[in-house]
C-alpha cells in the first residue's frame, strides 16, 4: 500500500494525555496512538469515529 493510500493521522502535535488517557490535541487514547502505525486503514476509520464523538462530548 502507498503511503498516499492510508488512513491520515488525526495529530495535531498537541501531544498531552488528560487523567481518561486521551489526548487533548487528537483525542485518541494513548493505546490508540501507540497502536496507530500497525493498525489497518478500516481499524484507523474506527478510531476516527470514536475521536469524533470525543471532540463532540468535549464541546458540550
């Protein structure tokens, strides 16, 4: 696969855990950071959805 062809990082080099372990620049869990490079393109999708559903709550 070429690298054009993956799923983009959401990282916006705001890089610093809050105490649930997410991220307060990506809002992905520090597992989901650390796991992201090995993770296939419908796995990074997934994590996609569940960091915008976080930036949603963290709006409220």
């Amino acid at each position: 696969m070429k690298v054009a062809d993956k799923v983009r990082s959401p990282c916006v080099s705001i890089c610093a855990l809050d105490d649930n372990d997410t991220c307060v620049g990506c809002h992905r869990t520090g597992e989901e950071i650390t796991r992201w490079s090995s993770m296939s393109n419908e796995e990074r999708r997934e994590v996609l959805q569940k960091v915008a559903e976080r930036e949603r709550k963290a709006l409220i």
